[in-house]
C-alpha cells in the first residue's frame, strides 16, 4: 500500500518534463554561439566602418535602408529612446544631437552624432580659380649646415628646430615673410623663437654664426612664406557669398604638411594647355591669371580644403540640394570640371566605392568613363581638385585626388563634410 500510495502521490504532484536528446545538445549549443560570434561580428563591423557623424537636411529622417536592420535611438534625460530624430534645424541654423544606433533594435553599436544642417543647398561650380596664399609665420622646408670658423655647422639644427615647425616669432616680433626672419638673423645676436610643432608651442633659441662664404650671419634653415597655384572651386552658397574649393588642403611641396593661412586672395585664370595623365605620371591643368584684381578672399585652408568668400556672384548655374552622405549611392554619376578656357563642362563618371568613415577625402572611389575626358586628360589630373561630383540632381562630393597608377580613378570626399566645414567656420547666419 505504500509503494502504491506514493506511486499515486508522485503521479499526482509531477509535471511533464522537456527531455532533449543528448545528440541534439551540441548542435543547440554551436548554434548559440555562432549566433552570438555572428551578432558580436556584425557590431564590431558596423561599429569600424559607420562613421561617429550623420549630417541630415531638413525634412529627413536618420534611416539605413541598405544595412541589415540598424535603427537610431536619440539620448533623452541619459537614456537611449526611440524618440524623433527629423525635427527641422530652421532656415539658416544648425542643431546636432546625440544618438545611439543599435542592431535589430537590441544590441548597442556605437554612439554617433546627427546633425542637421538645414537648408542646405548650393550651386556647383567646376571652374577654376587662381590661389594666392600668405602663410601664417613662416614655414620651415629644410635644415642645412654651412661652413663657419673652419666647420660645418648649423645653428637651427642645433637648437632644435626642423622642417615642419611654423616660426611665429623671433624676438617678440610677429614673423611675416622670410625678409623678417633675414633681417633679424643678420644681427648675430642670440634670439628666443617661437615655434608651432604640430599644433603645440615652444621656444627655442638660436644663435646665429658667421658664414664663411659670404661673411653674413646665417641660422642655416630654408623657409617659405607664400604659395601659389590653380585649383577647382567646388560650391558658391549664395545666402551668404562663400564658397569651399579644392576638397583638400594646399600643402607645403617640401614638407607635405599644410600650409598655415595668414591671408589670401583668389584671381580669375585661365586653362590654356593641360599635361595628358598617363600610368605613374599624373598630368596637370596649365592656366594662367588674367587679371591681378582679387575676385575674392581666402579664410581657412584645412583637411576639407580652400574656403573664402566671392566679391561677385559666379555664373555657375542652377542651386541644387546638398546631398547627405547616406543618401549616396554607388553607380553612374557626373563631374563638372575644366580642361579648356573658363567654362566648366560635365563629364560621365561612376562612383565605385563609398566609405562612410572615409578620411582625409578618401570617402569614394570614382571612375572617369566619358571618353571625351580621357582622350583629352587621360582621366583625372591635377588641378582638377574639388571638381563637383553630381548625382541624381544633387551634390555628393568633390574630386580630391587622382591614383598615379590609374589615373582614371580618384578619390572624392563627402559634399556634407565640405558643407559643414563651411558652417562651422562662419557661423549659421544667412546674410
């Protein structure tokens, strides 16, 4: 009765029981974990190649139509919601919030930035444009020895100064031009000189020595003061007269690195002649200035390139929407450039390759394919940078630079960067 009595007992209190085969355990288990390797891999993809920034123009949503499944979370009081992110900047205005960005909804990816830009909407140019440049202190492009007192010596070496540094100052006195820096050198006397090294200043000092050559004092460095060139201008805003060219910045030949703006002015020129790129040898526009007479101001000479404001509003053509970096798509598209004269023309090219976390005007690949282009030019070459990318009726980027080795083929930066760049510079106002 009571093996019965707890039989009965036992029948009464269970519960039926999920029983899984031991064979089907291990399968279960390499599932999970390769759903989890999967989903980690996914994270860390996305979180390397989606750029920290989104810029939207008014009236769009932050969307990503052509990625697996991410939606945007905006920060509210500290925590991530699934709260509106297309509210309108305004006319003229600029506002950026914070957002998170998550796999299927769930999963944190990274943190990023949008930022609405506006009405943003420009007309593209494609025409060239003289440069003339004044830096900021002058540059040093190289340190040498002479010889002095029977030696070879070199007194800039000697006091730690190299090519690369931006000499704001010897003295006391604010260094202009490389006739400052001779005039001062020529006193013989022990100086303190203010360098910029990579953002960061420093004083050094440097006592100059007597050359052998020419019985002068000398500091036995080269330097440089000004630059010049042609280049391609980009966009014209014309709410507020200025305009971003080059995509790019102007660097120092000798050193590669960017040339500080003290002042700068830009004169109209002329393409008279232009250098067939071929294979390992890129080619170049040939221009000259027609008149001496500014045409325009430049500000900032940065990574995003040239930008300044114009006297005269540019026959160019029609203003047309800025396009966000999203919204870009490989494919057909068209560049507006000039190889001959003054007027720009437009030429078929194919944008091969977007990277959204692009840098330093490395955001897409284009093809020329217009055999007009290639039969005259050879493809892209140089003073062919900031050149307008047009695509479905909108502004995507600007010709940055021209593969050596295939000089059908570039690089492109974003038109919302150079746009942005632009804003950021000068402030929201419309005027």
């Amino acid at each position: 009765m009571k093996k019965e009595f707890g039989q009965e007992n036992r029948r009464g209190r269970g519960h039926p029981r999920l029983f899984i085969p031991a064979a089907a355990i291990f399968p279960l288990l390499m599932f999970l974990f390769l759903a989890v390797f999967a989903a980690a891999g996914t994270i860390i993809y996305y979180d390397l190649t989606l750029p920290d920034r989104f810029y939207l123009a008014d009236g769009e949503k932050l969307c990503f139509d052509n990625i697996i499944s991410i939606s945007a979370f905006a920060y509210e009081n500290g925590e991530a919601e699934s709260v509106n992110l297309s509210q309108d900047a305004g006319r003229g205005e600029s506002r950026t919030e914070s957002a998170q960005l998550r796999l299927f909804g769930l999963f944190p990816i990274k943190t990023i930035e949008v930022c609405r830009v506006g009405d943003a909407a420009v007309i593209p140019c494609g025409s060239p444009f003289g440069i003339k440049m004044l830096t900021k202190g002058v540059m040093v492009i190289d340190v040498a020895g002479f010889e002095s007192g029977g030696q070879i010596v070199s007194p800039a070496s000697d006091a730690g100064i190299r090519a690369g540094d931006i000499i704001i100052a010897v003295s006391g006195k604010s260094i202009r031009c490389n006739d400052d820096i001779a005039d001062i050198m020529s006193e013989g006397r022990t100086v303190g000189v203010r360098i910029d090294r990579c953002g960061t200043e420093t004083v050094v000092f440097l006592k100059p020595a007597l050359s052998s050559e020419d019985g002068r004092f000398h500091a036995g460095m080269w330097v440089r003061d000004s630059s010049a060139g042609i280049g391609t201008m980009t966009f014209y805003d014309p709410a507020s007269g200025r305009f971003a060219g080059l995509g790019h910045p102007v660097c120092d030949v000798d050193t590669g690195d960017i040339l500080p703006l003290y002042s700068g002015e830009i004169a109209d020129v002329v393409i008279n002649g232009i250098i067939k790129s071929t294979g390992g040898h890129p080619g170049e526009l040939v221009g000259s200035f027609i008149s001496q007479k500014a045409s325009g101001s430049l500000v900032l000479n940065c990574n995003e390139g040239l930008y300044g404001k114009l006297r005269d509003v540019p026959q160019c053509g029609e203003t047309v929407p800025v396009a966000m970096r999203q919204d870009i798509r490989t494919g057909s598209a068209q560049i507006l450039s000039t190889v001959s004269g003054r007027t720009p023309e437009s030429y078929s090219v194919e944008i091969e390759r977007i990277d959204l976390s692009g840098t330093n005007g490395h955001d897409m690949i284009i093809c020329v394919t217009d055999k007009r282009l290639i039969e005259t030019a050879g493809g892209i070459v140089q003073g062919m940078s900031g050149s307008p990318v047009i695509q479905d009726g909108k502004l995507v980027g600007a010709v940055t630079h021209v593969f050596v080795n295939d000089p059908c083929r570039g690089y492109a930066v974003f038109a919302d960067t150079m746009y942005e760049r632009m804003r950021d510079m000068y402030g929201c106002d419309a005027a």
